[in-house]
C-alpha cells in the first residue's frame, strides 16, 4: 500500500514530475475521451457561432445560430484542428459546427414531478432540458407574476425543498441554494437517486487516492496507488489566472454551487460572471480554486478558465464521489475538519 506519506516523500525527492505519470501528451499513449460522446443535440454556448459549408474555419459561413439555439447532430467527424486536441466539428442540417463551443445534449422526456413526501427535507436534481428560466420566491403569489431570476442549463444540480402547483396549471419546484430560493418548472429537473451521490473506492485507503492535473498537456488523472482509474482533459486557469501549482488538498465540497467573481473583481477586471447551479465542486485550496462541472463550454484541452479546472458534468460527479471527505447529502457544503484530510492534489506545470 502506497501511504501519503510515502507519496510526499517521492515527491521531494524526485520532483513533482515523478509523482505517477509522464511528462508527453497523453492522448495517444492512454486514448482519452474525445469532445463529443455521441450526444444527439448541442446547444450554442458563446453569443453566437458561425456555421460552415465544411469542417473548417476556411470554408465558407452559410449561416449563424445565436447563444442557446439547440441543433440536432447527424454526425461528429474530424475536421480542422482549430484547438489543441480537438478536431471534432459536428454536422447539422445547417452546416458544421466546431464542438468546443457548444454544450452537448442527450435527449430526456419530461420528467414526472414528485410530490412532498418523495422530497422529504430536500432532493438535489439535476436540470435535463437544454435550459429553463428560474424565477425568484413569488410563493405568497402563487406565482402569479413572478420575477425572473436567470437561466438555468442542462446538468446543473439544484437544491429542491418544495414543489406547488402554480397558476399557470404547471408544476414548479422550490429550488434552495446556499443564500437564497427560486422556482422552477418540475417537468424540467430529475430527482437524483441517492445512489448515484454515494461514494467510489470507499474500500480503497484514503492516502493511496490522489489526483494528478497536468497544466502542459492539460489533463487530469486520478490515481489508486499507481493504478490510473480516470484520464480526461480539463480547461484550467488562463494566463494571468494560472491554476496554482504545487500540492493541495480537497477542503470542502459541494453537490452543487454559485460561482461569481462580481463582489471580489477588480474594478479593471473586465470578466464578471455569476454562473449558478455549478455541478459537483471540490475546492482544493483556500482561495476558492476547485474542479467542477461546465456547461458554458466544452472546450476541454486548453487554458480558459479563471483557475478552476473544469471538467464535463459526469467527470466532475465522479471526482466528487471519489474523493475524500465523503459528505452528507443534505449539507450544501461540507469541509474538513483537517486540511491534509481531503484527497491529495498535484497540479504540475
């Protein structure tokens, strides 16, 4: 058995470089996932995207689709490599889209609402319509004129502790986040089994997991002992955001989170996000860097994040099961009582 302690130790004698993988690109050595798995819909995340008349930045547009047009894809092909490791553009009935710039979608029906006995004290779900509009607490109101509180998009995780039948005829869920409550559409969220929040590797000794996030090739392996049991590319910090490096610890998770940098912005930084319902966040360091699932992207492989390292929503909830602490399902955040009790986090440049 490999103990922390063990680990530390090869780290300070050999280097951060030696703590478990290689140093060359990964892809071609472990096959990691590519940029689309075949989901059959795709969502425009960024204000707009051009559509062209091949699968390359060189060909002719033929047409635009705006922020939140949903496309079915007929295919995903091989095309111009306009990113590092990523050459996949996605066909559609309009022209070919490039698939960093979109939100890839699998197809849900509507999902059955549940009543307060199935709620209990409080379910976490996950959203599994391209997006929904959320409004704020109008319960006095029967939500008769409610007031917007922003979109919502496909698998985000949201905290629900009621469910009323408003005026409209439909179904909507109280939604609960760390300072404050919405509403949104039941026939939109999925309840989340328990079961699929329970822990991974429970068996496994908590000193033989770690997590390897490499900024050169800009991925991201989870390790049991030497075993590598998770391989994917991330999006980590940009410049003058970098990632920190060095040897962390996870120290307070969450099933779901709001993330915004509008209170501790600069007045010149030009980025103000508010981006709610974050999916399955692990902070690594005490100034707020964390994995965590995106759906503003998918544009694994490169620098662009503000120093999260970012993931697909599954590869996010698999890192949040697997790793230690194991929290409790009715907290909105859980933190450990001992810095160095979390999972060990090696990001290396």
């Amino acid at each position: 058995m490999t103990s922390r302690r063990t680990i530390l130790k090869s780290i300070g004698l050999i280097g951060l470089a030696a703590a478990g993988l290689p140093r060359q690109p990964l892809r071609a050595q472990s096959g990691l996932p590519p940029h689309w798995q075949g989901q059959p819909f795709a969502r425009i995340t960024g204000s707009f995207q051009n559509l062209r008349a091949e699968p390359t930045t060189d060909a002719e547009i033929v047409g635009q689709l705006n922020q939140d047009a949903v496309v079915r894809v007929k295919r995903a092909i091989p095309g111009q490599t306009v990113f590092l490791y990523n050459d996949l553009w996605l066909e559609t009935r309009f022209g070919y889209l490039y698939s960093s710039f979109v939100q890839p979608l699998w197809y849900h029906l509507p999902n059955l609402p549940a009543d307060s006995t199935a709620i209990g004290e409080g379910r976490w779900a996950q959203l599994t319509v391209p997006y929904s509009d959320a409004y704020w607490d109008t319960a006095e109101a029967g939500l008769e004129d409610p007031t917007y509180a922003g979109r919502m998009y496909y698998d985000s995780v949201h905290r629900v502790t009621g469910v009323k039948k408003g005026q409209d005829g439909n179904t909507w869920y109280e939604v609960e986040e760390l300072y404050g409550r919405y509403w949104m559409r039941a026939t939109h969220l999925r309840l989340i089994a328990p079961e699929e929040l329970t822990p991974l590797s429970p068996a496994v000794d908590p000193g033989d997991k770690r997590i390897i996030v490499d900024l050169p090739t800009q991925t991201l392996t989870c390790l049991e002992g030497d075993t590598p049991v998770l391989q994917h590319y991330v999006a980590t910090g940009r410049p003058g955001k970098d990632t920190p490096e060095g040897i962390h610890y996870v120290v307070d998770k969450r099933p779901s989170d709001r993330m915004t940098n509008g209170t501790a912005a600069s007045e010149e930084d030009e980025e103000l996000y508010d981006l709610a319902a974050v999916p399955y966040v692990c902070y690594f360091t005490w100034e707020w860097v964390a994995f965590h699932g995106c759906y503003w992207h998918n544009d694994y492989g490169q620098r662009r994040s503000a120093g999260c390292v970012n993931l697909p929503p599954e590869v996010a909830r698999f890192i949040w099961r697997w790793t230690t602490p194991y929290p409790p399902l009715d907290e909105f955040y859980y933190r450990t009582g001992n810095a160095l009790d979390g999972t060990m986090v090696i990001v290396r440049a």
